[in-house]
C-alpha cells in the first residue's frame, strides 16, 4: 500500500510543475470529493445488507463508520484551497500532508476490505445453509418406505437443490482459483446427472425392496450426490474461511499440498522455486555488490529487511554494509528454506512417476525410459543442492562456472516430463478403442438381460470391467500431464465417477435379468446406461483437449526456439547480428516460419528499408519496446520500476494500434484471393490482443504479490501481441513480393505523426526517475 501511493505522489509532483494554480486546486479537490461520494456509495448499499442480515449487523456498520470517517479524511486533506494565495512554484507538494493521506488510505482499504468480507460470509453462509437444507431432504427421501412419502420429500429435495443449484450458479465465478472453479463446475455436473437417475434407482428400490443388489444400486447414487454436495461445501468453506489464503505469499510457498498435485504442477512448482531463488541472488548481485540497475526486482521480493535501513544505505556507506550483512542471514535461510522445499518436492515427484511405471498398460521400454529419467533427475538435483551450499558459502552471489546445474536440472524435468507425454500418448489408441468396446458392451447388457443369458452377461462383464480399469488408469495419467488446473480437476473427477458408476451398470443389467418383465427395472437400467454414455463423452472430449493444449504449448516452445535461431538471417544484410539483435530477435524478432523462404525476401526487405516503409519501422519499434519489456524481467534496460513497464506497455498498445492502422491501408492494395483472406484473418485479431493488454495494463493492483501477477500477465499479452504482429507483418511481405506491391506511402490520409516512425521511440519511453521522455510526443 505504502509503495502505491507513493507512486501516486510520485507521479503528481512532476505533473504539478506543468499545471497552474487553480488547476492543482481543482484537480485535487475533485479527486478526494469524488473518492468519497464513491465510499459514501459504497458504503450504502453494505449498510443495506446489513439490515437484511442481523449476525453481522453490528461488525458492518462498525466497519462502515471508519471507511466513512477515512474518506472525509482524504477529502479534507486532499482540499488545498487554504494554498489559494500562495505561490505554489514554491510549493511543489500542495496536498498538506502526505503521511496523513497515506494513513487515512490505509484505513480506507482496511475498513472497505472488512466489509466485502462480510458481504463473503453472508454469501457463503446462505450456500452452505442451502448446503444442509438440501443434505437434510435427501436424508429423509433415503428413508422414506412407500410411493406417497416419496412424492411428498421428493418434491421437497427438489426444491431445496432448485436453491443451491441457483446459488452455486451465481457465484460460481467469484472464486479466484481455477482449481476452485473448476471443483464447483464438476460438483454440479455430478450433482445434475446423478439427481436424474436418483428418481429411477428409488423407484426401482420401492417396487423390489426385498433384492440387495436394488438397495445398493440406489445407495450408490445417494452416496454420489452426497460426495458432490460436500465438495461444494468444501469449495465455498475453503475458499473464504481458510487460514492460509491470509498467510503471506512466502508463507504459502512453504505450506505446499503435494498429495492432490498432479506432476505437471509439481514440476511447476519446482521451477518456481528455482526462479524464486535465482530472483533473490539476482538482487543480490545488483544491489549489495554496487550495481543499481535492480528495482524491478525490488517489487518481487520480500523486502522487511531492507524497509528500516533503506534511506541509510542511499545516504552513507555504513548503510550498504548493514544491508549487506542482514541480506547475507536472510539468503543463507532462503537457501536452507529453498534446499527443504525443493527435497520435498522432488519426493513427491518421483512418488507420482510410479502411477506411470506402476501402470500395466505402459510398455516396457516407457517403464525403463521414466525410471531413467528419473534418476538423472535425481543427480542433476544432487549438483544443484550442492552448487546453492557452495555459493552461499563463497558468497559468490550465485555466479556458477562451468557448467550450470540449474540449467541442467531444468532440462531433465523437461525431459522426464515429454517421456510422460510420449507414454500417455502412445496408449491413446488403446484408450479410444476401451471406450468403443465398453460402450458396445453396454449395449449388449440390455439384450442379454432380458434373452435371460445370464453366462454371457457375466462373461462380458469381466471384459467391461478389464475397459473401466483402462480408462480409469489411463485417466489418472492424463491428469498428471493436463497443462491447467482446470483440466486436472475435470479429468480427475470424471475418472473417479466412471469407477463408481461403471459397475453400476452392470448391476443395474442383472436385476434387469432378474425382473425382466419390469418397467421400473428397464428405466433404471436405461438412466444408469445414460450416465456411463455422459461419462465416457466427457472423458473423451477432456482427453482431447488434454492432448490439444500439450502440443500447443509445445509448439509454443518450438516457435520461440526457431526464432532464435532465425535471428541471424533477420538482421540487415550484410550486417552480422550482435549477441544483443540475437537476443532481441529471440524474444520480439520478425518470425518467418511458414511465409516462404527467408531469402526470397532478403533483397525486398533491404530495399524497404527507407524512411518511407511505415510497415517495417512500425515494427521495428514494436520490437524494440518488446525488447526493452523482455531486458526488464532479466533486471537490465532502461525500464527501472513497474510502473515504467506499464508505461511502456501502454506505448506498445498505442504503437501497435498505429502500425494495425498502416496494414489495414495496405490489405485495399492486395488482390481479392486466399492470401488476402489469410492477411485479413491475422490481421483482424490484432485489436482483440491490443484490448487484452490495454485491461491488463489498467488493471489495478495492491501490494507485491499482485503486482508480480500483473507484470507476468502484461509480458505474456505482449508476447501475444507481439506474435500476431509477427505473423502479419511477415505475410504483408509475402504479399508484397508476390503481388508486386508498394510498401511505400501506404498510409494515404493517415497524418504524418501517426505514422512516424522514430527510431527512439522505444529506446527511452522514461528516464531513471520515472518522467516520459520526448519521445512521448512523437508516440
């Protein structure tokens, strides 16, 4: 909080120099009179529930009186009309007092905060109030004994779920974790088609409530239901009330549940481990070793240490030698923190291998593959431990030579993890065709139960059987490598569904075979078939998308790969490429992957290279912001703090805006034919990624943790754009060369500052104190 507002501050005394008095006057009495019609609003409606909800009656209006006295306070504060008379020239700082501010903004956000999570605690009380109303009804439809009292509950149960069905509805995407998101949605798919074969399986318990196997058809559907209610409950309780979502980030970094992890997420974690650390000795080398070029990894770090001592060290040398000997005791416990978590994430790593090594459906030469992986990971994370000890030891601020461990111990998680993939892949075949045979064998339940075959039906039962197991294994290890959360959640929840229902219907086939002659028995078996066709539809549409989403990040990786090593024939002919062009091609460079070849554009682009081709010079600064956003995450370039990383993006947004502008005036020039319509198609989702970073960007965030969100969310839309704008830019030369185009004054009525292109318009979008540079002009 403290660093948002002085940012704030920060920003509002440059722009002071440019404003008149009556301007500053103006401008900082409507910001704290608008700040508080906006709480006054706020606080209205939390009065309102209030009133609606007495438990919380009380804590609301408690909470309310502080956030009203907070925002009468800004806007006192922010009132400088005493400074009316005075030379503000001389009085750069017209708000009165910024601690104050600071104060009262704190006890804004406290208060406001306190009051949304009452709000919470209303919502999540009704849904768990729901929760039990629906728990209590279903327990007494269970015990009912004849067809009146079960109309009479099952109406009431119905109800009841109609109220938690709406509830879960409505807030379903208010939870903020996709884990969480994805649990609700899966507990009311279960909780939809179990309560529509509910009604059969009861039916058919009442008419033959003398046979076994009817009462645990049915109890096996009451249990489901029950199971899909208290993940909802658990999804609702945990997501509000749990201890750890208040702990610091670094408090739930070190509290890590590895036992619903799949291997995907815990390899995640493992390298965000790694990079956590390497981040910290990267502000080391940067800060305590004399180089100044660090802020931006100021904002990602844990930075108690240094908040007491930070204005001593900018001032006197003692400062720096104080801050160097507490950052040396709080690194040699980072490391021993880092060596603890990432032991026990390895553990649980290779624990989870077993399910692939264990799994009797995995080859011979797979099994023998993963175990070898495994084990070079083992060694490679053997070097890395002991490399981390040797360098805390020598305070050598992490600089390995030789050969880099770290790099060695990422490259064998990446291999360990395509083995994974290739062995989950190689059985998909064999996945596909279980479910085909368990799907036929279904069918052909119904006609042996009521020809009274009886052999058959249990002889095609074990194969059924044998197919359930292999699409329940094979499952599992598709949740192990399913790239999102999301996907982990649903695999795993359909596998466990089709273990419990599949032998249901089996059972539901035999007491088909044993009241052949009943209604109720042939409806049962029908609603039970109708589940196990629901089930093996979503497995295997979730299975695709699994397999789907693995190879575009795949080819994700692979492009960005290419572009490296591209790098050499995009530079300007017969100019070698530096190792900071390479680097720079690497990250935002001209992609030519399938747009013809390289060469064949060589000389085009050599002779496009005049102040006249708007398209390439465009381009060319996207790339060189992209660059300068890409030096900023390593803790180089000109961009010092986030904010000058937002700046820039919003520079990029601008400047990519421009050049959409150049291409859609260059698209009139290309004949009608498939390469237009292929220009047209890229070309078009160019705004759709402009406006994604334009939200990022303006998104607003509060304290470290959200902002190290932020700006991973700003350099991956970037990125996007920034491939779009490759793909594009690269298929108007290819129309170009074809079509025998001018790339030259393409921009007809464009004014000549829109389509300027200057050459310094990403070199130095802000200097060190944050101020934008002439450039902005010329943006």
């Amino acid at each position: 909080m403290y660093g948002l507002n002085q940012s704030i501050v920060n920003n509002q005394r440059f722009r002071v120099r440019d404003m008149d008095n009556e301007q500053i006057m103006s401008t900082f009495g409507n910001i704290g009179h608008l700040l508080n019609i906006a709480v006054e609003r706020f606080i209205t409606i939390g009065e309102i529930i209030a009133e609606e909800n007495i438990d919380i009656k009380g804590d609301m209006y408690e909470a309310a009186k502080e956030a009203r006295d907070a925002g009468k306070s800004i806007e006192r504060l922010c009132d400088v009309s005493p400074l009316g008379g005075m030379e503000l020239r001389h009085h750069i700082e017209p708000l009165k007092d910024y601690g104050a501010i600071i104060l009262a903004a704190r006890s804004l956000l406290s208060s406001v905060t306190r009051i949304l999570l009452l709000v919470d605690i209303i919502v999540v009380k009704k849904l768990l109030t729901a929760k039990k109303r629906a728990s209590e009804s279903l327990e007494k439809l269970e015990s009912v004994m004849n067809f009146t009292e079960f109309v009479r509950a099952f109406s009431v149960f119905g109800t009841e779920m109609i109220e938690l069905a709406y509830l879960t509805g409505h807030h379903r995407n208010s939870f903020k974790e996709e884990r969480r998101r994805a649990q609700m949605f899966s507990a009311r798919q279960i909780l939809e088609k179990s309560i529509a074969i509910l009604l059969t399986s009861s039916k058919n318990s009442l008419i033959h409530s003398d046979c076994v196997i009817v009462k645990e058809n049915r109890d096996t559907v009451f249990c489901q239901i029950r199971r899909a209610m208290d993940l909802i409950h658990f999804v609702v309780k945990d997501s509000i009330f749990d201890s750890a979502k208040h702990l610091p980030f670094e408090k739930q970094a070190s509290n890590p549940n590895y036992e619903n992890e799949s291997i995907y997420t815990t390899i995640k974690r493992i390298v965000n481990l790694i990079k956590r650390y390497k981040y910290q000795m990267s502000y080391y080398e940067s800060n305590v070793e004399g180089n100044n070029n660090s802020d931006a990894y100021f904002n990602f770090l844990d930075d108690d240490l240094w908040k007491s001592d930070k204005n001593l060290s900018s001032s006197s040398g003692c400062g720096r030698m104080v801050n160097n000997t507490n950052f040396r005791k709080h690194m040699s416990s980072e490391s021993m923190d880092l060596r603890e978590e990432l032991s026990m994430a390895f553990e649980k790593l290779f624990e989870k291998a077993h399910d692939f090594t264990d799994s009797p459906y995995i080859s011979h030469n797979h099994r023998k593959n993963i175990l070898s992986y495994c084990d070079n990971c083992k060694l490679e994370f053997d070097l890395y431990l002991n490399t981390i000890m040797k360098d805390q030891h020598e305070n050598s601020g992490g600089q390995l030579k030789g050969r880099d461990p770290e790099l060695g111990m990422l490259s064998s998680l990446e291999e360990l993890c395509k083995q994974l993939v290739v062995s989950v892949s190689s059985q998909i075949e064999d996945f596909n065709e279980s479910l085909k045979i368990a799907s036929k064998l279904v069918k052909s339940f119904h006609v042996l139960a009521t020809n009274y075959d009886i052999d058959n039906l249990n002889q095609r039962s074990t194969k059924f059987h044998d197919c359930c197991d292999h699409i329940f294994d094979i499952c599992k290890l598709l949740q192990h490598i399913a790239p999102t959360e999301r996907l982990q959640v649903q695999a795993k929840c359909l596998a466990i569904n089709l273990r419990i229902y599949g032998p249901q219907v089996f059972i539901a086939a035999k007491i088909l075979w044993k009241y052949s002659n009943s209604s109720a028995a042939n409806e049962n078996f029908e609603s039970f078939s109708d589940m196990w066709k629901w089930l093996t539809n979503e497995i295997s549409m979730i299975a695709k998308k699994i397999l789907v989403s693995i190879n575009t990040t795949k080819n994700e990786r692979e492009t960005e790969t290419e572009k490296c090593e591209t790098s050499d024939k995009l530079s300007k002919p017969g100019v070698p490429a530096t190792d900071g062009d390479g680097e720079m091609v690497e990250y935002s460079g001209l992609e030519g992957k399938n747009n013809g070849d390289l060469s064949t554009y060589q000389s085009k682009w050599s002779e496009d290279l005049s102040d006249d081709n708007d398209i390439l010079k465009r381009a060319k600064n996207m790339s060189a912001m992209a660059f300068l956003m890409y030096q900023f995450t390593k803790g180089n370039g000109s961009l010092r703090t986030t904010q000058d990383l937002f700046t820039q993006a919003e520079y990029f947004a601008e400047e990519a805006n421009r050049l959409y502008k150049v291409l859609r005036h260059f698209s009139y020039q290309v004949p009608a034919s498939d390469n237009k319509k292929d220009l047209l198609n890229i070309l078009d989702r160019v705004p759709t990624f402009v406006q994604a970073l334009q939200f990022t960007v303006k998104d607003h965030t509060v304290g470290k943790a959200a902002t190290f969100v932020k700006v991973d969310h700003v350099i991956r839309e970037t990125k996007n754009l920034m491939n779009v704008i490759n793909k594009v830019v690269s298929k108007c030369f290819e129309c170009a060369n074809k079509y025998k185009l001018n790339l030259t004054g393409i921009t007809g009525g464009l004014t000549s500052g829109a389509v300027r292109g200057d050459d310094n318009v990403a070199g130095g979008m802000c200097d060190s104190k944050g101020t934008t540079s002439s450039s902005e002009g010329s943006m």
